[in-house]
C-alpha cells in the first residue's frame, strides 16, 4: 500500500488526513454524460462515525462533509472487493460505497397539445422549432421549475387565454401615451406579447391547443407596447425595472429599433444595469431590418441579442445581423405566406376573432402564426429557463455561456455576426444526455383524466415479472405519489394498475401536467410519458 495513487487510503489509515481530503473530496459539477454506460466507479464514498476525528475534520469542509461524506480517490491496482473491505475496517468508518457514475436519460416525451404534432397525413411537426431545439428529449430530463419567473416586456399577454391564464402571474400595464387608453393588468390588446408568452411556456400537456418550451414557473405580463405593438424607452425601461423588482430570471425584450445617431438608448441601458445586478437573463430581438442595423435593446451591453433561424437552420432572410447577436433561434421562414411549416404556431390575441381558433382547428382559445426575432428572443428565453432549472444556482452569464457554447453552429465556421453562436440545442445545453428510448410501454386512460369524478388505469408491459417503481412528478419533477410493487404484484404482459389522482398525503392534485415513470427493480426497463390532470 504504497505510492501516490491510494490517495484515499493513506487518508484512511491515518495518514496526511486534511490534505487528502483537500484533493479528493471535489464533486464533480456536471454528471458527465457518456453514451456508453460504463459500471468502472469514479472513487469511493465514505461515511463516517460521527464524533470520530475524520468526521470532525470533515465538518470544517462544504459540500457532501455536510453529510459527513467523503469522495476518496479509487485504487486502481486492488479489486475492489479489497478496497471495500480495507475501507470497513477502518474503524472510524460508518460505511463505504463505490461512487457510481449516473447518467442522465433523455427520451422523447410527446406532448398531447393538438397544435404540436403533425397534421393527419403529415410528416412535420406544427410546432417544428421544439423538435428542431431537442426541447422534445430535454422535456424528459426537465420542464423547468416552478420557483422561475419570466417577464414578458412586451403588448402584454392575454390573461383569459385557456392556454396562458394558469401560467399567469399578476400582470401591469406600463404604457403612458397621448390619446390611448391600455388595458390594465397587463392585458394584451394588440397579440404579439401573447404569441411570445406562448412560445416561451404556454401550458403543456393540457390537451388544449400548443406546447411551450418550459411548462413549470410562471409569466409575468409586462405590458409596455400600445395596441399597434409600439412603446417608448421611459416606458420600456420602467417595464424591465419592474419585472427585475418582481423577481424575475429571465426578461424577454421582444422589441426593438434603431438609434438615429447610433447612440445606445442609455434609459434602457440603466434599466439592463438595474436588471442585471438584480440577477436577471435578457434577451431581446436582434431586429427584423435584414440588414446590419445595430437594433436596441439588442445592442446594449448586458443583453442577449437574439438572431431568427429558418426551419432549415438557415439565419431568415429578414434577421438583423452584426456583432451583438449573440446567438440564433428558430423564429421562422421569411415567406410572404404565413404557414405553420415554415412560421412559428403559438398562442394568439385579436381584437376581431373573440378568442376563436383562427387557424381552422377546433380549439377553444385564439392561436396564430408569427415569424420574426421576436419569436427567437421567445425561444431563447424559454431555453434559459430549462437550462436555468437544473441549477437554478448558476449565474445569467453561465446561463448564457451555456446556450452560447452548447449552440449548433450553422453559418460561416464559428462565432459569426450572421447568427451569433449558433442555433439553440436545448438538449446539447443539458449536456447532452443519452437519448434512449423507453425500453417499455406505459400509457395511461384516460389521459387526461378529471381526479374529482374518475381514476386513470396505468398500463405498462414488462416481457418478465420484475418487481417495478411506479412514480408520479409533477411539472417540476416532485414526486407525487409513488408505489412499489413486487415481482409476485406484477405479470409478464400487460399490467393495469390505478392511479386516482391523490398525493402520498391523500389530497387531489392541482390541475396541470405530470409525469409517470415506471422502472424495473433491477434498473433494465424504465419509460415516461406524460399525464393531463383537468379539474
Ligand atoms: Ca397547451
Ligand atoms: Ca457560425
């Protein structure tokens, strides 16, 4: 037992204790997320009695000594049997475990929105830019979280959309005109704000009309543009202070223009400042000139300029490019005709339609295709949002840092002023997790299912009686109700148990979209998939 790589058991046996705690006690920060699994552990972990002199000289450190853990470098020349046992027999230690590596998992979660999926006889999505993201893989990893809020500075959001208004914090209206009378609250009266609020996270997997990119967490409605979509900087400057003083992550600027002189608006730079120091993400529309017109708030130091893409990930021939696009998202084809093949399908607001489908279907509320930087700055901010919820202690910059390194490069080679980064990959900003495809079938009905008059009938398939987890998440991923069953409680086929719609307390969940997940004990099969709760 000799040499420099039992690091961890010299600091066993009662050698240069602290300092090799120093060395090896570091958590990795990132799961590394390798596509082929491998069972070799990365080091062992250690717990200690308490009151022994390792547990207190762990507790001066953070992280895991919290839990009087220890992270010890493996030997790479003893089987690990041995390890395990001169480990155990150290009589400080409570006990010794491998330190396995995890990896996240990511399959193809569908959302049952009728505007997401393909039309009947056809092959592309409605909702194309949330596949062309990965947002459909990432979904299975997170769907956000509920303790992140995104302001929409914007002609405000619909606050009576069926596919907004539980999505919805209170709202304000910011706009100070001549001869114009704004709706209060931050009610939309012009529907470019409640296309953009739709994009970043209409309701999700509620059976009704579109998907957004983050399902959990709420929208701020800030209404700042008048019925035409047009606004001042006082007012749009007062906008984002506001929703920084909200508590708001991520601020979406889908609005923009030029400067006559070229002098940034310094009203709306103080306001990012505020903003920033506040801890808030903005991104805001690259312009939607074609040209190389330097657009505010884009341009302002502290935001994120947001280029537009095509569905061939081709910048759109109307995206304003130069150096302050920072990075690229789908915002639709520049095509004469609006289609949902080539525009972006999302919720919507006018003053004619009174809330009906206009776009044939048979939805109970309004949705509309848009294409422009406003769309990409929707998508951008959705993005951040997912990103943000697996590490909601991350910075705006890292937030930034990360859609902008993870982003697919499309354009020139590299950075370029055309479309910044790249185009967002959701699931590359996860980290790439293993895209597996569920390994069984699960499904559920009804689906969705009302828990005040009825249950639903889960149903997986297992090839072999193994014993299985079925478990329940919220939007959030909290566990919501959980049940274990036995290899004697299951049947090779197909297995029909009840879920009724009640927490582990007994209490009838909240309205809204949750997930099942069913997992062999053993850890061979597992499957998600997505449930409606309608009251
Ligand atoms: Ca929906
Ligand atoms: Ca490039």
């Amino acid at each position: 037992m000799a040499g420099g790589k039992r690091i961890g058991f010299l600091f066993v046996m009662g050698g240069v204790l602290g300092l090799t705690l120093a060395a090896a006690a570091q958590e990795p920060r990132e799961v590394p997320m390798a596509r082929s699994g491998t069972l070799t552990p990365a080091g062992w972990l250690v717990k200690y009695k308490t009151g022994s002199r390792l547990a207190q000289a762990l507790s001066r450190q953070t992280g895991l000594a919290v839990l009087g853990i220890a992270h010890l470098a493996a030997n790479s020349g003893t089987a690990w049997a041995a390890q395990r046992s001169v480990l155990q027999n150290n009589p400080d230690v409570l006990w010794a475990a491998p330190n396995y590596w995890r990896y996240a998992q990511a399959m193809e979660v569908v959302p049952n929105d009728p505007y997401y999926r393909p039309e009947r006889n056809q092959r592309r999505y409605q909702q194309w830019h949330l596949p062309k993201l990965n947002a459909n893989y990432a979904w299975s990893v997170t769907s956000g979280r509920n303790d992140l809020t995104v302001a929409v500075v914007d002609s405000g959001v619909d606050l009576n959309h069926p596919d907004l208004k539980n999505r919805l914090l209170p709202g304000v209206t910011l706009v100070h005109q001549d001869k114009y009378t704004p709706p209060a609250g931050g009610m939309d009266d012009n529907g470019h704000g409640t296309h953009v609020a739709g994009l970043i996270g209409a309701e999700t997997y509620n059976g009704v009309g579109v998907a957004g990119i983050v399902w959990a967490g709420k929208i701020l409605p800030v209404k700042v543009l008048n019925q035409d979509g047009a606004g001042t900087d006082a007012d749009i400057a007062a906008g984002i202070v506001w929703a920084a003083d909200q508590g708001a992550r991520v601020i979406n600027l889908a609005l923009g223009g030029p400067s006559d002189d070229g002098t940034p608006p310094q009203a709306l730079q103080d306001a990012v400042d505020y903003a920033y120091a506040h801890g808030c993400l903005v991104f805001a529309a690259a312009g939607n000139s074609g040209d190389n017109t330097r657009y505010y708030p884009a341009a302002l130091a502290h935001v994120l300029g947001v280029g537009a893409t095509d569905p061939w990930d081709r910048r759109a021939s109307y995206s304003t490019w130069g150096p302050f696009v920072a990075l690229s998202a789908p915002g639709g084809a520049g095509a004469e005709a609006l289609t949902k093949d080539t525009g972006m399908l999302s919720t919507f607001w006018d003053a004619n339609s009174a809330g009906t489908d206009t776009l044939g279907g048979s939805e109970a509320g309004e949705y509309g295709i848009e294409v422009g930087t406003s769309m990409a700055a929707a998508v951008a901010s959705g993005a951040a949002l997912l990103v943000w919820s697996t590490d909601p202690g991350m910075t705006p910059d890292q937030v930034a840092d990360r859609l902008r390194a993870t982003a697919l490069d499309i354009g020139a080679p590299g950075p370029d002023q055309q479309t910044g980064a790249g185009r967002i990959d959701v699931l590359a900003a996860l980290g790439n997790p293993q895209v597996i495809r569920p390994e069984l079938t699960l499904y559920n009905y009804p689906n969705p299912f009302n828990p005040e008059r009825e249950t639903t009938q889960i149903v997986f398939l297992l090839d072999l009686p193994r014993g299985a987890d079925l478990a329940v998440y919220d939007v959030a991923r909290a566990l919501v109700w959980k049940k274990h069953y036995t290899a004697a409680e299951v049947v090779a086929g197909k297995n029909l148990k009840i879920w009724d719609g009640k927490n582990g307390l007994g209490e009838r969940v909240a309205n809204g979209a949750y997930f099942m997940r069913v997992t062999t004990e053993d850890g061979k099969k597992s499957a998600l998939k997505g449930i409606a709760v309608i009251r």
